[in-house]
C-alpha cells in the first residue's frame, strides 16, 4: 500500500514541531496553519491544493496533490479536546474501550458534527482513483484523558506512519482501496 504522502506528511509535520507546539494552544486557527504550512514545504510537482470542492462528499478535502494522486483530511484534537471530536457523541465507555477500529465501527458518526470517525469514512466512500490518508495530529500541552488515550493507542484502518514528539504525535492512515 502506498505510503510516500504518509511519509511526507509525517516528515514536514515534524518539521515544524517547534512552531506548532506554540500553535497548538490557540483556538480555531491550528487546522489552517497547518494547512498552509504544508502547502508552503511542498514542490511544484506535488501541486498540493487545500480544501477543495467536489472531490468527496459531505464539502470539501483539505488536501489534494498529484505524483501521485492524493486526498488527505486533516484533524488536530486530542487531550483537552471535545470528546466528540472522535465520533460526533460524547466518548461511551463501550467506544473508548475499543483497541482499533473497523470501517463499521466509524460507520455510526453524527452527520452534523466534524469527527474522527466521519472524516475516515468519507476519504473511504472517495474515488478509487486517489490514495487517501488521514491525518491525526494529537497535541500534549495538557495532561492525558480520555480522548486522548483514545487516539495515541487505537488502531484505526490502514498502513500508518507516525511519530511521536514533544509537543504533539503524529499519525497518518493510507486507507485501503
């Protein structure tokens, strides 16, 4: 399975370790900066895009780059974070006990709210044609809970790549086809 954006994303997001662990303490910008912090770290020939239209359903991707194909959906949350951010609900104990994940699992998400879950599974509903990954990245500047535990332990679908950090981990999914 192909892991060469996996390993991209990885590498420019530990890049930027030091400048985004002061990031990660600001509300609502922390998603975005990233964002346009990658777009700025990639080449001509990745033509990296953000938050495009019509590629999969329920709005737009955050990333889409050729050489080769890719669509990416980015989410920063983790220890002190809504515990909604996983699935949409609040975090039951039957959820949070669970060591990894199917696409079956995530199949029951809220419509209405941005989540771990609804993001994984609208990467897998996308065309074929793409690689897709999702990226988790799980900040630390507080102490463990639930959430979190959640995130830096389960296994989610696919081949991952990751890396833990000081001020954050990172982990990215290629999804099967």
């Amino acid at each position: 399975m192909p892991t060469e954006w996996g390993k991209w994303f990885v590498e420019r997001i530990s890049e930027l370790e030091e400048r985004l662990g002061y990031i990660l303490e600001l509300n609502q910008v922390r998603e975005l900066w990233l964002q346009g912090e990658l777009y700025l770290m990639s080449t001509d020939d990745q033509q990296l895009n953000l938050n495009v239209r019509d590629i999969i359903a329920g709005g737009s991707v955050d990333f889409v780059g050729e050489s080769p194909k890719m669509i990416a959906e980015l989410k920063v949350c983790g220890r002190g974070y809504y515990s909604k951010m996983l699935n949409g609900f609040s975090l039951t104990e039957d959820v949070a006990s669970k060591k990894s994940f199917s696409f079956e699992d995530m199949a029951c998400h809220s419509e209405a709210e941005g989540s771990i879950f609804k993001d994984f599974c609208r990467l897998f509903s996308a065309n074929s044609a793409y690689e897709k990954y999702m990226i988790i990245v799980i900040p630390k500047i507080q102490g463990p809970d639930r959430l979190s535990e959640v995130l830096e332990a389960a296994k989610f679908p696919g081949v991952e790549v990751s890396r833990r950090l000081q001020w954050f981990d990172v982990r990215v999914f290629c999804l099967p086809k």
